[in-house]
C-alpha cells in the first residue's frame, strides 16, 4: 500500500471513532492499519483487485465502502453469507444513474462538501438520459463511464477523467468511435477540430484551465447541444463583454428571432477560430451578397480593424526605438498601454458593427500611436545631432593620428641616416 493510502486509512478510521474519543485515538502503524481495513473489510477476500480502491479517491477518503453501494456482509468471508442482507452485486447503467443519485441528490450528505445535488435531475434532461433512463439505450453513458467505478479521483485531481485536460479525451472515448456514432448520425471529428481551435490550444498547449472544454459549452450532466437561440448566451458565459456587444447590434436581433445562429454566423463550433482581419470582409460575404450595403458595411469594418492593427504595430516600434535609444520610457509605455486597451475594446465592439463607435476607439489608438512616432523620430534627429556634432572630434583625432605617425616615421628616418658610417 502507498504512503498516501496509509493516511488516508488512518484518517477514516480515526474520524469514525466516536466524538469523546476522536482526540485520544492511538495512532496506528501503517502495518495494523493495513490489518484492520482488510479485517473490516471481507469483500476483499475474494475481491483482492479492489483492494487499491478500498483506501484510493474521494469515496474511500470519506468512508464510503463496497457495501455502500453493493450491500452484502462485510464481515463475511465465503459465500453465501458475503452475498446475504441487501446485496445487489454490480448495478446495471440505469440502476449505476439511481444508485449515485441517491446519495448525490441528498442535500444533507452534500452540503458539507459543498457539492450540488441536481445532477440526477439534469441528467434525465440530457441526451444521455433521454437515451438510457427513456429508451433503455445502452450505448448511452452512465455516471460510471465519465467519472470511474471504483477509484474515483476529484477534478483537481490529473488523474481524474474530469480534469478539465482531461474531458475532451473522456468525451472522446465514446463520440469518436466511427461504429458506435454512424447509428445516432454524428460526426467523430471534434476532438481533432478542438485541438486545432483557439480553445484547445489554449486548454492543451498553454494549459490554460479557464479555456472551454466540451462540458463548459454543453453541460457537464445536462448534456444538450445548444439551440440556434442560446448559441450567444452559452458563449456569453466566458465571452461576457463580446456577448454584451454582439447583443445591442443587428447580428444579436436576428439569433434572438433564430434567423442566425448567433456566433456561429462567423466563428466555427468545435473549431473556434479567431476571425484575421484580412478575412472580415470575406466572412461577411459568406451570408451578405457583395453588391449590398451590408457588404460595404463589411468593407467599411475591415478598413478600419486594419487601421487601428496598423497604429498599435507602429506605436510598438517607436517605443522599442525609444527604449533603443536609452530614452526614458516610463510614460510612453503607459501611453502605449492605454492604446491597447482602446484596441481590446475595438475587438469586443466590432460585435455590435458601431462603425461611429469604433471610429472613436480608432482616433484615440491613433493619438497615441501619433504621439510615439513623433516622439522616436526627434529622438532619432537628436541622435543624428550627436553624431554630427562628433564629426569633428572624430577628423581632429583621426588629423593627430596621421601627424603623430608621419613625425615618428620622420624621426625614425632621421635617426637611421644618423647612424650610418662615413665614407
């Protein structure tokens, strides 16, 4: 047994010691400990291979044993006794749902773990339980699939099938598999297409937990692809500020109508991708016909992204031009700061197609970026100054070089023809 299942052995066993008794419980030795749980525990007589689960993840830490969930004796150490009392062996997936809801849907056993207690009930709303608990569907997935039977690990855990890297992974085990999702007409491509997407490489590159994973789009229990309605307000969940602009313009009237399905209009689901500005033009035309006004007004807003990318790369030059130039630069990069965020908010109100707002966002990155340039080409005059102003020096050093050496070789030849003999 590993050191942590020592402990974690110990600490049951000395938190179910009664109250009086909790703080003079005589500590045990890794070895009695490992006496006693298989004393108190007859199931691993013949279920050895469990014997890992019986001190390993959450449920084993809070004294939840094999009887709690598969009844039996055990105290037992043969059959039939081991089977007798409430036994009930190993539950089938729609007895698996009941069974962990009874205690999951106990707002008296939860609430000190601080853990919901409607997953149940969402799961007989989702896909999933529309497939098992109303159609007695067996390829649908059971709380044992996701979460693991025995050895249940908590989310923060890495080895946890719900740790958020490892979500797509546990979805994927079932909606990529080619035979299993041909009979529901599903595709099997939206691993590869997450992996490629600005969330996945958020979530698998720059391991960045915050990013999505399938459950933050589709629900953790609740499992429902969203409705053409709801598209914006499922992506308002993290996209709050976007959410808020794309709601006040056009584009948030026609999906609340449904003619659009909301941020799917321009972005990809699975394989959300950031729109390049050279291409906003082009993603409009893909529902505006190019001799509409719809098309200028697409026109007219990739103008001015390119414009506004255009000043934020030129005020980055000249403060690395000042900073070069050993200028101090403390107030130019809060100035260069503040053109950057009126740029973030020009990413987040495009959404709401204002062009009279973003030509606002747009005149102040430029005063900015105005300012910075005008200030790293005086700096470059001054520095061409300064190496005018050398000139000079470097002719009057370089005049007392050359007539140094020509009176030393002058001298030398002198002190040669001194030295040569008489005729």
């Amino acid at each position: 047994m590993s050191r942590s299942g020592r402990r974690v052995t110990l600490a049951v066993l000395v938190l179910a010691a009664a109250p009086g008794t909790l703080r003079a419980a005589p500590a045990l030795a890794p070895r009695q400990v490992v006496q006693s749980a298989d004393t108190l525990n007859g199931c691993l007589s013949c279920h050895a291979e469990q014997r890992r689960a019986a001190t390993e993840g959450v449920h084993a830490q809070q004294g939840v044993t094999c009887t709690t969930c598969h009844g039996g004796n055990p105290r037992a150490r043969a059959l039939p006794e081991a089977h007798t009392g409430r036994f009930i062996g190993a539950p089938g997936k729609e007895a698996t749902a009941q069974l962990c809801g009874s205690c999951h849907s106990d707002p008296g056993r939860m609430r000190e773990y601080g853990l919901p207690t409607g997953q149940l009930a969402e799961f007989r709303a989702s896909r999933h339980g529309q497939l098992l608990l109303g159609q007695h569907d067996q390829n649908a997935p059971t709380c044992t699939d996701c979460h693991g039977t025995h050895i249940i690990y908590p989310p923060y855990d890495a080895r946890s099938r719900v740790y958020p890297m490892n979500i797509p992974g546990t979805c994927a085990a079932c909606h990529s598999d080619g035979d299993l999702m041909r009979g529901y007409q599903l595709p099997t491509d939206q691993l590869d297409q997450f992996r490629q997407s600005a969330h996945g490489v958020a979530l698998f590159q720059q391991q960045n937990f915050a990013a999505p994973t399938c459950a933050s789009c589709h629900g953790a229990h609740s499992e429902l692809p969203p409705t053409v309605t709801e598209i914006a307000n499922v992506c308002g969940q993290c996209h709050a500020l976007v959410e808020q602009q794309f709601g006040k313009g056009p584009h948030g009237a026609a999906a609340r109508a449904g003619d659009m399905e909301g941020c799917l209009g321009c972005h990809s689901n699975h394989g959300t991708e950031r729109v390049p500005i050279d291409s906003t033009s082009a993603t409009c035309d893909n529902c505006h016909a190019a001799d509409t006004r719809l098309h200028q007004m697409g026109v007219d807003l990739q103008r001015r992204l390119t414009q506004a990318r255009s000043d934020m790369e030129s005020a980055q030059r000249a403060l690395q031009t000042l900073s070069v130039a050993g200028e101090r630069t403390g107030d130019y990069r809060f100035s260069y700061q503040s053109a950057l965020t009126y740029y973030g908010q020009i990413a987040q109100k495009q959404h709401s197609l204002d062009l009279d707002t973003l030509d606002y966002l747009n005149a102040r990155v430029r005063s900015v970026s105005v300012e910075l340039d005008a200030r790293a080409e005086a700096s470059n005059e001054s520095d061409w100054e300064h190496k005018l102003l050398l000139l000079p020096v470097w002719f009057l050093t370089l005049s007392a070089v050359a007539l140094a050496w020509l009176l030393l070789r002058a001298l030398s030849g002198a002190g040669g023809r001194a030295d040569e003999p008489e005729a």
